[in-house]
C-alpha cells in the first residue's frame, strides 16, 4: 500500500503539476535531481573559462563589454543551479567538493580549447544553441526550483547564441581568412556540440527514468535531431558548412538525417581525458582557493548578524 506521501507525488507528476522543495519526493527522485543540477552547475562555472580566455584579446571594445557581459552570465546561471540543487538538501560546499575531487561531471564540452576568435562565436552560435534546444523543455521540470532556473538562463542564453551567431556572420561575411577562421571553428565544435546531448538513447541510462518523472521531455536523440535540423537553415545563412558528408535531408523521416558521432572520444572527454580537463580542473581549483577570505568574510558576517539579531 502507498502511503500518503507517496500517493500525493504520484499525483504531482501524474497531472503534470509541480513538485516543490517541502514535498516528500522518493529518495531516487532527489539523487537523480541532485546529481543532474548540480552536473548543470558545474557547467556553467567550468565553461566560463573557454571564453574568459578571450576577455583580454577580444577585437574591439564593445566586443569584450559583451563578452564580459556574457560570461558573466554564465556565472549566474551556476548561482541559481547550485541554489536549486540546495534545496534538495545538499549544501553547495558539498556539491562544490564532489566537483573539485573529479567525482561530479560536467559538460564534456567545455573540455575543448577556445583556440581563435572565430571560437567565441562557435560556442555562441553551436554550444549555446544545443544548451537552449537542451533546456528549454526543461522549465516544464516537474521540480520547481529547477524548471523556474530554466526560464531565466534560457532568455539569456537566447541572447548569447545571437552574438555568437554575429561574430560568425561578421567573420564569414569579411576577409577570406576571417571566412576560414570562422569555418575552422565550425569544423571543431560541431562534433562535441552535438555530443553535448549525451549518450544515444540507447546507452543512456537515466533517460527512461527522468522522462517517467517529467524531468526530461524528450530523450538525448530526440533533442540532438532538433538540433540538426535548427542548425542546417542557419549554417546556410551564414555561408559556412557543416563538417558532416552524412548530412542529407530525410523526406520520408521530414528531418536531416547525420552522420555517426565518435562515442568513444565522447567517452574519454567525460572520463577525464578531453584536450583541456586538467586545465579547467586546475585552473577551478585555484580559483576556489583564492575565494577563501571571500568566504570566510562572507561566514563572520553572517555571524556577527545573528548575534547582533539575538541580543
Ligand atoms: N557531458 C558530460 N557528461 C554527460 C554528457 C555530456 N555532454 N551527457 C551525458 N553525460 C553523462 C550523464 O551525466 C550521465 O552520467 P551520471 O549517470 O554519472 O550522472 C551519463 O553521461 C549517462 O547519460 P544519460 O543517462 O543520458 O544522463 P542524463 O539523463 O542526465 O542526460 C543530459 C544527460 C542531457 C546532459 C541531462 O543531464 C541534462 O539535460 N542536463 C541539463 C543540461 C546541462 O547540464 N547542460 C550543461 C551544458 S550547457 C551549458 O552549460 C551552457
């Protein structure tokens, strides 16, 4: 027999409706969340570090203002995550250790270098792109902090394809290296752009689960197919190709068919062993070590408040 607690989450996610931080969840439930928020997070303090490798170099100054802007952004999406992923009962300094220690994972994609400018605008146009074809259906999660994160990050995330898209136009639009330059980005993000929707369905172990409880709307395949077909109409305007002999369009299917993806470089990326996952790990853990007096300032304050609330 369900208890009632049981049954009222049923219910929740039967009618579609929302399940929020003071309802009883089962414990599969708050994991599975923890672990994909907390994943979420990550990303987004580990993927400022590809582009804030350009701040310095950006071509010009409105250029770097809206770099600036963006990755910092970035850093608020990670704010907001870690602060959903709270509220299922993890403190961060917990999440933030599992990251540090190699045990969280986070975005295969940010495990690649940012090698030109023309990179600022593939990440803009190709890896931003998957992010809010990615995340958009999630601010229908049935858990409330998390859906209610989505809605915020995708409208900003919207803004940061756009200027990824303009750098791109601009560089395809110039000179014929600048035409090149763009192209090379395109060639290298567009393999790990679309692994960024994880593993086929077939090899992905948490999809079945998470659809059942309405985290996720559609599977790995299903999103990555949108994708691809978002992305094609819109290399074409920008003059670029897609580094994919296999790309054709399906009439049958009504959708671009794709060629196959290196799952085993996949593999390795996520395993620790992409082109710049030590770096990005390093380079994370000094920067959690130099905020130590921030934190600890931030502590005795909080101190000195109660204290001075209870006297
Ligand atoms: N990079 C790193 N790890 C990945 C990736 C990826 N691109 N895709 C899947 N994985 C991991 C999963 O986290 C899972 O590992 P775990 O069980 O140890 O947690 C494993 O591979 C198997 O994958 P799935 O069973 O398909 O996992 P899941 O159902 O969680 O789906 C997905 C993966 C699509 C990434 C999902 O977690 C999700 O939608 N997350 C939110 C979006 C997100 O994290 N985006 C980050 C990048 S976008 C940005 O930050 C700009």
């Amino acid at each position: 027999e369900p208890t009632a607690e049981q049954q009222h989450f049923e219910h929740l996610i039967s009618e579609d409706s929302r399940v929020e931080p003071r309802d009883w969840m089962p414990e599969a439930y708050r994991k599975s969340l923890t672990r994909q928020v907390s994943q979420h997070a990550h990303s987004e303090i580990i993927g400022m570090q590809p582009e804030a490798n350009w701040i310095t170099r950006a071509p010009s100054l409105k250029r770097k203002a809206v770099l600036m802007a963006k990755v910092q952004d970035e850093a608020g999406h990670g704010l907001y995550l870690y602060s959903a992923a709270e509220t299922l009962g993890t403190p961060r300094s917990v999440l933030n250790e599992q990251l540090l220690s190699g045990k969280a994972k986070y975005s295969s994609i940010f495990n690649y270098p940012a090698r030109t400018w023309a990179d600022m605008g593939a990440i803009g146009w190709l890896v931003d792109g998957a992010a809010i074809c990615n995340q958009v259906p999630l601010c229908r999660a049935s858990y409330g902090p998390y859906g209610r994160a989505m809605v915020r990050i995708c409208k900003e995330e919207s803004f940061h394809q756009r200027q990824g898209w303009e750098i791109l136009y601009e560089l395809s639009h110039g000179t014929e290296a600048q035409k090149q330059m763009a192209q090379d980005a395109v060639n290298r993000f567009y393999g790990p752009a679309l692994q960024m929707f994880g593993p086929p369905d077939a090899d992905s172990p948490n999809s079945q689960q998470s659809m059942q409880w309405n985290i996720k709307r559609f599977s790995n395949d299903e999103l990555r197919q949108r994708f691809v077909d978002m992305i094609v109409p819109q290399a074409e305007a920008l003059g670029l190709t897609l580094p994919d002999p296999d790309l054709k369009w399906n009439e049958a299917r009504g959708h671009y068919d794709y060629g196959q993806l290196d799952w085993n470089e996949f593999m390795s990326v996520i395993k620790g062993s992409g082109p710049c996952n030590v770096q990005r790990m390093k380079r994370r853990r000094e920067a959690h070590a130099n905020g130590a007096w921030v934190r600890e300032a931030a502590e005795a304050y909080a101190q000195r408040q109660a204290r001075q609330a209870a006297e």
